[in-house]
C-alpha cells in the first residue's frame, strides 16, 4: 500500500513521475564534485534520503506541489540538473525532491527583444540547439563541461561558466523570471510584471525582485521559467595558447586583452605543478599558461583580435604555443573540464580580479603542499593531485579561480581529512577577499557569513520568514 | 559482488548528467539514454543508475525486489559510455554495471523476471531463443550442401535460422560468388549465448560459450562469418572472456563484403532507386567500433540515396530490444523503435538497412505501418547482385 503523500503527489503530476523507492529517492541526492556523493562519509550523517521523489512539468503543478507540502509541512528540496557542487540539491531533512529536469521546453524565442524564454528545467545544450537553428546563442553558454546543467539550477547558483570573460554569468543577461513562492503562489519578475508585457526587459515596473532569486539556492521560491538575452552567433573562432614565465605577466597580458573584449573565455593554470598535472608537455619555462579564445562575426575582425593577443604577449614575454590546450579547456565545448577536474575534486571556486590573482596564491600552494600526504596520485602523471586554476566565467576585469584538490573517495578517513583541508582552504580564500558565487551550505555559507555583517543574516532571515513561515524549502541552505 | 569490478569507474562517475538526455551539436547528440527518455526518473538514468550500484557497492543501498525491474530495464546498448567524459576506463560501463547487477540480484536469491526464466529453459532445452525445435534450426540450408569441416564458417544464430533463412541464404550465396565456400556446424551450433550473458545466468553462458568454442575448433575453421551483430559480439568478445585465447578469427559480413567489393571480388550492378539509411546495431556499432564497412557496402549499391539519421554511429539509438528488454518490457521497447523509425522517416528514408536480426524483428514491428522497409545487409547486397536467394 502506498502512502498517502505518494498518492497525492501522483495526483498532481501522475503515478509514473512519482517514486518512494529507496533507490529512486537515493538516486536523487548526488551531485558533482568531491560532496556529490551524499551518501558517503563525511556527508552521510548530514545527507537524510527523501521520502519521495516528483517530477513535474508544469508551473501549476509546482504550485500544487508546494501547497501540498505546506499543508504537511513537509520539506522540498528543489533539483535541476543535479550538477551543481555546493550540496545545494542534497535533502539534510528528508522530505520531497522535486526534480525539475522534465520542466525543460523552451518556450519562445523573440527576435525582436533579443531574447529567449524557456521551462527552469531546461539543460544548456537544449537552449544552445534550439538558438542555434536560428543563428542565435546565449552569452553565456553554460556552466563548464555541463551540457546536462538547467537554466534555472544556473541561476539559483549565480553559476560561472564558459563565455562568461566576455558575457558575464548567465544571472546578468536575466530579463525576466517565473517563480512559484514557497506557499504556492506564481509571481512573474522585470518587464512580465506588466501582465501584458513581453519577456524583454528586467530593470522596469519597480523594484527589481528578479535578483532576490538569482543565486539564492531557492529558499526564496521555485524558479519555473526564464527569459534571458540572446545573441547572434558569431561565424569565426579562435584559440591561442601562450606560456609565461611568471604568474604576474601572465594575468597583466590577461587583463590588456581582455579589457578590450578580445577574450570569449579563458583557461590559466596559474603554476607549474599545476601545469605538470594538466598539460605536461608545456615547455619546462612556462610557470603560467594561458589558453584564450574569441568568437566574431567578421573574419577582419577575428585576424585583428589574434594579432593583438600576439603583441600583448610579446610585450610580457609570453611564448605563443600550440593552440590544442586553448581549444580542449578554453572553450570547452565537448565537456573536457567537467571529465577531467570535477570528478572527486575538493574545490574552493570564487571571483577574484585578474589582476589579484597571485595574492595569496603562495599561501595556498603551501597549505596544498603540507597536505600531499592524504591526496591522491594522478592516473596520467603519478603527481599529487591539487591544482590552481582561472578561468573567464565571470566578466572581464574578474576571473572564476579555483583551488582544487583531489583524494581517494573511496577511502572514509581520507574524505574526513580532506573535508577539515576543503574548510581551511576556503576560510584562507574568503578571509583574502574573494566571493564565493555559488553558496550551498556545507563548504561556503558558514566561512562567508562569519565576515558579514550580522544585519545582512538577519535581513536574509526576516525576508525567509515572512516568505516561507513554515520553513519547508531548501531548508538550511544559506544557512536559513 | 560483480559491481564491485566497476568500483573504480563509479568512484569516478563525475555525475555531469551528459548520460542523460544531452543534446549537444558539439559531440552529435541528441538525446543519449533511450529508457531515460521514456522512463524519465532519474533511477532508470545511466547517472542514477550507477549512483545505485555505488550504493549497494558500499553496503548503503540492500538488494531487493524491486532493483531486479530497475537492473533488467537497461538496454544495454552502451550510449551512455560513448558520450560519458570520464577519465577512466574510456567511460563509466553503466551497461556492464547493469549485467553485474543483474547477476548479483540473482545470486542474492531475487526472482528474476518470468521472460528470463522462459529464455533459460529454451535455450537450456532446445538451444535456441525460441524454444522451437532445435532440428529446424538447420531448414534453410537443406538445399545448400554446406560441409561441416572447413577454413570459413558461417555462424547463422537463432534468428537468422528461424526468422530470416533469406539472411543465411543471401550470405552464403554472394561469398560463392567471391569463390568463398562456407562450412556450416548444422544442429551442433547452438544459441551463441548472448542472452545469457545479459540475462544474469552466467554459468549457463559460460556453458553455451565453451560448447559453441569447441564445436568451432573441432570444425577446423579458421575465420567464423557471422551475420548477425549479437553473435559477432559474443563470439568476438565475450567468449574471449569466457575461454581465453581464441585460435580462429571472428569476422563480420559488413567487414568481409566491403573487402570483397574493395577487391572486385563481387560486383553490385542492379540498380536501386530507394533513399537508403542504415541503423547501426548496439553490438556491432558501439560494442565493435564497426561503422564504415556496412555504409561502404551499401554506398556501392547503383543509384540509390543513402542518408545518415541524425542519431547516427555512436550516437545512435538502440532500436529497443537490446539486452533481452525486448522480453521483459515490450512496450517500452515499442516505443524506443517508433522513435527510431521516425528517424529514418524524418530523413526519407524508403528503407532502412542493419546488420542484426533482432534489430529487424523489433523495427520491422513499427515500420511496416510507416511504409520503411527493413533489411539485413547481404539480402539488399543479394539483390544489388541479381542473385536469387
């Protein structure tokens, strides 16, 4: 006999989008990184399986789902592409997943806006397809290697991503949101305010509420839809890679071509331990390697834009290499990044000014290097697995830098010493400055609001309670 | 446990989701699991489902009843490890995970589906899928005087023996034409096994595979033919694992006819006027990187129109009825061939060629309505030459 949760959901959506299978509702905890797999230690006493998992496909049927769980006060955890690395999808109380990856039709393409609107649900390589038909793209192009990430699990984590050096995150060419509030009711953000309005612009009718949503890992409400700018895809690319002798030239040569918007994305590993473990044949000198890339619509202009990278780097001594890395990490497109660092990778991602890159990176490498003993070997290189990388996910002057590290997941002692090292590594980059752009709860929220100022908490507090009295969705991430 | 000789490739599963319903023109796909994309829940995704076999890997997850549907789901066609970025192994092996798990359950003592147990007892009794009389196996070759002992064998399989005796028939006809004189094993070949090998009844596999082996040695052969895909796979890889060293080589038709249309061994002149496209077997695509050879065969037929699918070589979808799916849930396996055919028919297509009689049983289902009509390769190569079959 199924329960009596199970048979209203299947109700709403439909027996077979409902499941209370452990398996079903274990499957639906993981996600990327070294914390995607909940269920092992150090996550297993903080990860609590669902009672149920649903899938629906509609904004009403998310509506019904919320008022539901309200009713029963039961808690709902919302999940997109289940590709994230913040345990933002991971349940810590049980309750209902919903899974909004059927959620995923685009839904209107305006020429005359520029823009498009498609379900939260909705993964990058659907959006960047259907665009493509007809001759569009999005700016940015999805967070990287995750054709299989969701527009809306992109913007409740404020992701970085590919193309973003030039375009910025997705959260800056939001125009409109669609948004079920925790208690069930639909709101409709920027210029859709206006009922009879278009999906076309964000900062009108008042107050701009679409970025209480953006970045907020949804305790504020369900992102259903969205509406996002779109721009015409370029003909012509290229990629060059360039070897520094240093870190400090590499990011100055960085920063003169990409402030004149020469650089789509970026791909630097910023020492040469780094190096050895990603790209050992880079010539012995190199202490900083760059791959750039750029898209344009005039094949005059793309000859332009290389040329001036050449110059750039000459003037830092940079060495013009074989464009094979650049194509494989700068850009990105066949998943490379995801395949090769973010499985079982400990990473500490956060934006940082590309001029401020080196600061602190000596601290880093020494913490790394103290710590050698519990990482893993490479399977390519046989090196200790720890790294040091920037990429162009947020918009030019500032970079996506990541430290990373891997261990033995398998291995529970070892996942419990990188776990106190994954803290430490975060605290040293947050105490310096730098901003976490996605949050979750486990790794970040506690290391960033020990520097905030204790009204802001509070204020984030005031507007959950008034939202969500019962406190039933994604509770506790934000630390809310 | 089995699973537990993918430990290390599900450590590494990154969870990107690309296994999933990737569309991506980048790496030419358009939706990659088949039973996802009906099925839609995230267990009966590749992604969940090793994230289930990691879990009752390390003692998280029981056994039980319900996981045999969930592990006898999969189509075993291999999509998912095509497309998985993952820096070891070549890719996560969430078909292989499934067939451990399927053995695993079994051995726990679950009850595996009553399609399964109906396919043992055929095969354990007549040695054959069908469980028809085993002494039919041999009709469509009463006519053909093959001898039992020679260099080339021909390996027909069930289906080809019950349900396409034209296949067969075609095969040893046009190799006469390149001066290639087949031996036949008659009732001493058996069911390759390829069912068992995915049903979870490894000793049984493991039985027909050495059987089959010491039939084919004792023929004195020294290269098999198989025409069918399941076949070739079984006796090209899986037996290797099974018996070790084999000393004969195992060739597909696609592979021997475009050598001999290569040499000038045998010509096709009879012209065809047909939009032509073909549907790459998971056995023989995925599983044996075989691609180009039966697109050479058929791009030498005269005058016809050959045009690729969208889903095409390793991207493409199974037609359904991989790993015994067909057997076990025959609806989903329907609708996994509709969506096929409607790929051959969004192109076209007249006719759609494939190298695998399962294939052709479970496409032929949805096509006939769709006016598409379904070939194995030496029948349509049969009838480029003129050859009465």
């Amino acid at each position: 006999m199924k329960s009596l949760l199970y048979r209203q959901l299947s109700e709403l959506v439909g027996p077979e989008r409902v499941s209370d299978e452990e398996f079903a509702c274990l499957a639906v905890t993981v996600e990327s990184a070294a914390t995607g797999l909940s269920f092992l230690p150090p996550f297993s006493g903080k990860m609590v399986v669902p009672e149920i998992v649903v899938k629906p496909t509609a904004t009403d049927q998310v509506s019904s789902i919320l008022r539901l769980a309200n009713r029963l006060r039961k808690p709902v955890v919302i999940r997109g592409g289940g590709t994230g690395t913040s345990m933002a999808s991971v349940p810590t109380q049980g309750g209902i997943v919903l899974d909004l990856s059927d959620m995923n039709q685009v839904l209107d393409i305006d020429e005359s806006s520029m823009a498009v609107r498609a379900q939260a649900g909705t993964p990058f390589g659907t959006v960047r397809h259907e665009l493509a038909k007809r001759g569009y793209r999005l700016g940015y192009l999805g967070p990287h290697g995750t054709w299989g990430a969701t527009l809306g699990g992109v913007l409740s984590m404020n992701s970085t991503g590919v193309a973003g050096s030039k375009y910025g995150q997705l959260s800056e060419d939001v125009l409109t949101l669609q948004v079920v509030l925790p208690t069930g009711e639909v709101i409709e953000t920027g210029s859709r305010v206006n009922s009879r309005a278009n999906f076309s612009f964000r900062y009108c009718n008042g107050v701009d509420i679409t970025g209480l949503y953006l970045g907020s890992c949804g305790v504020f409400g369900v992102i259903t839809e969205a509406g996002v700018r779109i721009y015409v895809k370029e003909k012509h690319i290229a990629h060059g890679t360039f070897g520094f002798k240093d870190l400090n030239r590499a990011c100055r040569a960085l920063h003169e071509i990409s402030r004149v918007g020469y650089v789509e994305d970026y791909y630097m590993l910023r020492d040469r331990h780094t190096i050895d473990l990603v790209e050992p044949n880079a010539p012995k000198e190199a202490q900083a390697l760059l791959g750039v890339f750029t898209e344009t619509h005039d094949s005059r202009e793309l000859e332009a834009q290389v040329h001036n990278w050449k110059e750039v780097t000459d003037n830092y001594d940079g060495v013009n290499l074989d464009p094979k890395f650049a194509k494989e990490w700068a850009s990105d497109f066949k998943g490379v990044i995801h395949a090769k660092t973010q499985s079982q990778l400990w990473l500490d991602c956060h934006i940082w000014p590309i001029l401020r890159i080196p600061e602190g990176q000596d601290d880093m490498v020494r913490l790394f290097k103290e710590n050698e003993s519990i990482m893993s070997e490479d399977p390519n290189t046989g090196l200790r697995s720890w790294g040091l990388v920037s990429a162009g996910g947020a918009k030019h002057p500032m970079s996506y830098s990541v430290s990373f590290f891997r261990v033995d997941r398998s291995n529970p002692s070892t996942m419990m010493k990188a776990y106190e090292l994954w803290h430490r590594m975060i605290e040293l980059t947050v105490n310096k400055g730098g901003c976490p752009y996605y949050f979750g709860r486990e790794g970040l929220a506690p290391h960033l609001w020990t520097k905030a100022a204790p009204s802001y908490y509070y204020y984030l507090k005031t507007i959950k309670q008034a939202t969500d009295p019962r406190n039933i969705l994604n509770p506790g991430q934000l630390m809310l | 446990m089995e699973i537990g000789k993918y430990r290390n490739q599900l450590y590494w599963c990154s969870k990107c989701a690309y296994c999933r319903d990737t569309i991506s023109d980048e790496l030419g796909y358009y939706k990659v699991c088949p039973i996802y994309e009906f099925k839609r829940m995230e267990h009966f995704s590749p992604r969940g489902r090793a994230t289930i076999a990691l879990a009752a890997l390390e003692g998280y997850l029981p056994l039980t009843q319900p996981l045999v549907d969930l592990a006898f789901s999969c189509l075993g066609c291999g999509i998912c490890k095509a497309i998985c970025p993952s820096a070891v192994d070549e890719g996560v092996d969430v078909a292989g995970i499934m067939r451990a798990m399927r053995q695993d359950l079994l051995n726990v003592g679950l009850k595996p589906p009553e399609a399964v147990i109906e396919l043992d007892k055929n095969i354990a009794q007549t040695h054959n899928v069908f469980g028809e009389d085993s002494a039919k196996r041999t009709s469509w070759s009463n006519d053909l005087e093959l001898p039992d002992k020679g260099d080339i064998l021909y390996f027909a399989g069930c289906y080809t023996s019950y349900r396409y005796p034209e296949t067969a028939r075609a095969t040893v006809k046009i190799l006469e034409q390149a001066g290639i004189h087949l031996s036949y094993l008659g009732d001493e070949e058996w069911c390759c096994g390829v069912p068992q090998l995915w049903d979870g009844n490894s000793s049984l596999a493991r039985d027909i595979a050495r059987r089959n082996f010491e039939a084919i040695k004792k023929s004195g052969a020294k290269t098999v033919v198989a025409t069918c895909a399941g076949c070739y796979h079984a006796l090209n890889s899986n037996y290797r694992e099974i018996v070790g060293e084999i000393p004969f080589e195992i060739v597909h038709v696609s592979t021997l006819l475009a050598d001999l249309i290569a040499k000038d061994k045998i010509r096709l002149r009879k012209p065809i006027e047909k939009v032509l496209t073909y549907h790459d077997p998971c056995h023989l695509g995925r599983h044996e990187k075989i691609y180009d050879a039966p697109r050479d065969v058929i791009k030498n037929i005269p005058q016809i129109d050959y045009r690729e699918m969208l889903r095409s070589k390793n991207s493409a979808w199974c037609c359904g009825g991989g790993a015994i799916e067909s057997a076990v849930f025959p609806n989903l396996t329907k609708e996994i061939s509709k969506a096929r055919i409607g790929e051959a028919k969004e192109i076209g297509a007249d006719a759609l060629i494939t190298s695998c009689p399962l294939c052709i049983t479970i496409l032929n289902r949805v096509a006939k309505p769709q006016k598409i009509q379904v070939y194995d390769l030496p029948v349509i190569v049969a009838e480029a030459m003129g050859l009465e079959i």
